[in-house]
C-alpha cells in the first residue's frame, strides 16, 4: 500500500460506530473518535497512513 492509498476503515477490525452523534466514528487502536473516518485524521496528524490497520475477519453463518 502507499501513502497515496485512502484506507478503508470499515473493513479494518479495529473501527467502531459510537453513539456519540458529534463523533460517530471510532479507532479501538488509536483510542480515540471522531467525525470523519480515523484513517484521514492519522494522515493529517503524522503524514503516514495508519499503520494499524487489520482487515476484519468475516462472520461465519
């Protein structure tokens, strides 16, 4: 992946929906929530993309 590539926190396990409405979105990794989607703030805040990031295991019926 490069730092071009936008990370897709919803496949990643460590993304969360909170019921907070002014921060909806949350990174169980980084500990933290927010309004706009963890990876973009990762990016903003270190110039790297998240390097946490472990796509989901899929739920077996």
């Amino acid at each position: 992946m490069n730092a071009t590539e936008r990370i897709d926190c919803m496949k990643c396990k460590h993304f969360y929906v909170t019921w907070d409405p002014s921060s909806p979105k949350g990174c169980k990794a980084f500990g933290f929530k927010t309004k706009m989607l963890p990876s973009t703030i990762v990016l903003q805040s270190s110039g790297k993309p998240c390097l946490h990031f472990e796509t989901k295991q899929k739920q077996q019926s």
